[in-house]
C-alpha cells in the first residue's frame, strides 16, 4: 500500500464543493486537493431542501449561519407539509420536532397521547410538537440557547459558490474543464489520473465521483454495478423550476401528490423552488409539464427543466481508491430532502476513515455496508409514503398500495399497527418522532399500544397533557413571523 495524500474531486456543484470544503477544513495540512469541473456542465441543482444534520455539518466547517444563509438566499424549514397522500384531502406535518416530553425508557410519548384518546381527551398529537405548530404557524425564531430543531431551504447554485469561496483560499486547487478520459493502474485498476480535452492530466492518489447520475468514476470506469430500486419506487422524472415570490416565506417544504407523483414546493428569500415528480409509466412529460406549470404560483423564471434519473444504489460507494458521492452514489429521490444529507455524513466519514496509508478492503468493505444500511433505512422511509395509501383515482397509487414491499419495511408496518412500536437503530437517520408523524399520518391506527399510562390517575394524565400543550402554544405566539425574523437575521443582499 502507498501512501495516499493527492485527492482528486472529479465534479463540483454540491457534493464537489461540500467534500472540497469539509476536506480542507479538517485535514488541509494532510492532503493536497484539487476539484476539476466544467462551467459547461450543468448541475442538477434541484437539491434546496436540507434535514437538521446540515446544521452539525456547518458547525464542523464553522460557518457563520446567518453569513451562510444571507449568502444563499436561504430560509429557515421546520418541517414537510404533505397533501393528498393518504387520500385526497388529507394533510399533515412530518416536522423536525419532538412529540412531548422526552419518553422514558418503557415507551414513547405517543403511547401516553393514545391512553389518553381511550379516555376521552389528549386533542391532536400535534398539539404537543413545539415546531410542528411553529411551521403551521408561519413562525420562527434563533439564537443563543434556543432549543428549537430546524434545517434550511437554500439556494443550490448558490451553496456550491459559497463553499467554494470557502475551500480555495483555504488551499483547494480548481481546475476548470472537460473530462475525456480516465487513466486506470493495468494491475490494481486503481484510478491514476483525469485527462482532460485540453490534454491536461489531473494525477492523483484518491479520488471522489462528484460527476451525477454519469458516474464517471464510479460506474463508466469502474464498472462498479448498481442495485435497481425502481419496483419499489416508481417515479423517474421530474421538471424543476423556480418562481417570482408572490407571499412570505414559509418555514416549511410542501409535498403535494397528484395522480402520479408529487410536486414540491420550497420557498427561498428571493424565490420559490418549485418542481414535479412522476412516473413517465403514469403520466406523460407533457402532462407533467402542463401540470407544473398550470399549479404554481407566482412567474417562472425560465421553462421548466427536465430531469432523468434511475431509483437505487451503487453496489459499492467505495471501490478501489475511489469514493461516490451523491447522485453518483446512489438516488432514491426527493421526497424527503435526504441527498444533501448524504454527501455530508459520506464526507464526514471518510474523513474519520481516511485511507492516509493506502486502501484499506477492510475498512472500505466497512464504508459500503455502512452506506448501505444507511440508504436502505431511507428506501423504507420513502417507500412507506407511497405504499400506505388509500387513493383510489389512479393506477399508480393502487400499483404502490398493492405492491410487495421490502422484508424491513413490512415487519416496522406491522409492529406500529398492532402495537404503535416505532424504534430507531444504529446509523439510522429517521428518529422514532419522524416515523410516529408519518405512520399515522398515511392513516394507520394502532390497535394497541403500551399502557403505561394507565398507573397514572386521569386526572394527572390530563393535567400532564394539558401542560405540555398550553407551554407549546404559548411558546409559539412568542415567535415572531418566519419573514420579519429572516429580515432582521439574514436579511438577503440588495
């Protein structure tokens, strides 16, 4: 094995930049870094949704949040609204909140709410989730102490500048061009060097596919293989396209499904993101189109973008003496704001498991299953706001209700019916609160449930509720406007 110091980021946009920036940040002085890119290649670009670990992330790279989110156009998210997905008409919030107080080691807060549904009183389970009413609220505050979970919608064109801004003067090298080639090691297979269609050759030791859904490095060289998910996960297409701002900002994404997917909704301080998913098995692109653009509000900026893409999962994130890093590694597909997250929590740990003394198979052998898990756990999360529907006004939702689902999913279906059990494991990503709100949301009842509330007498299980609701609603009228505390927080340049 050698030693391996020279890194090469084939690709920028998000996850270039994200890697480049985290890299230099935390091992600089150990590495020599260089990201070569193409301002002739676009970037997908439709990743403006974050989840609350964006936040952990920023702080290991010790940005400045309000300097980040003025230079992004950024807005604060509390959580996802979703419309029509148990059935038309239907609405709830998966927020980034806790449901009450923190449960005790027997069982969940929920299982409380539920003892005391039996008994006649407890309201909504959203009553007791402090940011949860703070997105419908339209409210939203930060700053020292505050306790309040929360993530971003961003600007992802604008991200990826910030970041670079961040990671060349701290010492990564960009080099501007086309990538013709891929020089391998005729032994090893090991990647070698970029050559450029300027003839130039970008040599290095490690390298990261930042190159999309090409997979330049990862799959056109490597011929790494990819795990196809599309039997659980339909959709394939999508327009994306942003809009003149017609009202305030909101503090929350929207998820709004149609008869063959669903179409998003993310409000920036200078624009709306907006686009729609669907299966082209459903729904025609010039339907989807049409549809796009007859829902949104406020005036397009320019016509609506389509994009491709395949469900699934490279068979090995980590091959050789290279790394995939999002849409190169893998995509499931919006629904739930995971891609950013993925590039991030990728980087993070390879930088823990930096191969300084050359490839380690044991350690990378470690990277991918930890990758794997970690994606399947999303699949099922996914998958579980298509399967558990009671639509009946199209083929699709009766083809993702009635479909065969996988081993993992079944059996967390299950236990939440028969008994309200919700559990998170190891590297897990979506906590017990997040899979409550989702569950019961797309309609499943609990037939049973842990009935540790009933030793307390009713009168102070109702008091105890009763207490965590009023102290949620009057947290929340403290709050002021998501838009007035943007415009004295981060307020956008002029």
């Amino acid at each position: 094995m050698s030693a391996i110091r020279r890194v090469v980021i084939a690709g920028g946009g998000t996850a270039g930049w994200v890697a480049a920036a985290a890299l230099v940040k935390q091992l600089g002085p150990l590495l020599d870094i260089t990201l070569v890119e193409s301002d002739d290649i676009g970037t997908v670009g439709v990743g403006e949704s974050t989840i609350p670990t964006s936040r952990t992330f920023h702080q290991l790279l010790g940005l400045d949040e309000a300097t980040f989110m003025r230079e992004t156009q950024s807005t604060f998210k509390l959580g996802i609204v979703f419309e029509n997905w148990g059935k038309v008409g239907d609405r709830y919030v998966h927020s980034f909140g806790e449901i009450g107080r923190k449960s005790t080691w027997m069982a969940p807060f929920h299982h409380f709410w539920m003892e005391a549904k039996a008994q006649g009183f407890g309201g909504s389970l959203s009553d007791y989730c402090f940011e949860l009413q703070a997105a419908e609220a339209g409210r939203f505050a930060t700053g020292e102490g505050a306790t309040i979970n929360y993530a971003y919608h961003l600007d992802a064109t604008l991200y990826g500048r910030f970041l670079r801004k961040l990671a060349e003067p701290a010492g990564v090298k960009r080099v501007e061009g086309k990538i013709a080639s891929v020089d391998q090691d005729p032994e090893s297979r090991h990647l070698t060097a970029l050559v450029l269609e300027s003839g130039a050759r970008i040599e290095g030791d490690f390298f990261l596919d930042c190159t999309g859904f090409r997979g330049l490095l990862i799959e056109q060289t490597l011929q790494t293989g990819f795990e196809d998910w599309t039997h659980w996960l339909a959709t394939n297409s999508a327009y994306a396209v942003q809009t003149e701002s017609v009202r305030p900002p909101v503090p929350y994404t929207r998820a709004i499904a149609h008869q063959a997917g669903w179409r998003w909704q993310i409000p920036l301080q200078h624009r709306v993101g907006n686009g729609i998913v669907f299966a082209s098995d459903f729904m025609s692109d010039d339907e989807a189109k049409t549809k796009l653009l007859n829902e949104i509000e406020g005036k397009p900026l320019f016509d609506p973008r389509l994009i491709r893409y395949r469900t699934g999962r490279r068979r090995k994130v980590w091959n050789g003496n290279c790394v995939a890093l999002g849409l190169a590694s893998g995509f499931i597909e919006p629904l739930e704001s995971t891609s950013i997250h993925l590039v991030k929590i990728a980087i993070t740990r390879l930088i823990q498991s930096f191969p300084f003394g050359g490839v380690s198979e044991a350690v990378a052998d470690r990277f991918n299953d930890q990758s794997r898990q970690e994606l399947e756990n999303i699949r099922d999360f996914i998958i579980l706001h298509y399967h558990l529907n009671q639509r009946d006004d199209s083929a699709f939702w009766k083809q993702c209700r009635e479909m065969a689902v996988p081993d993992s999913l079944t059996a967390r279906i299950a236990a939440f019916r028969e008994a309200a059990e919700a559990h998170q494991d190891g590297i897990e990503l979506f906590r017990v609160d997040s899979w409550v709100q989702v569950l019961m949301g797309q309609g499943i009842e609990p037939q049973s449930y842990h009935e540790l509330a009933r030793m307390m007498p009713p009168t102070d299980l109702r008091d105890a509720l009763g207490a965590l609701a009023a102290n949620v609603g009057a947290g929340v009228a403290k709050l002021p406007p998501h838009a007035q505390f943007l415009q004295s927080y981060c307020p956008a340049a002029a």
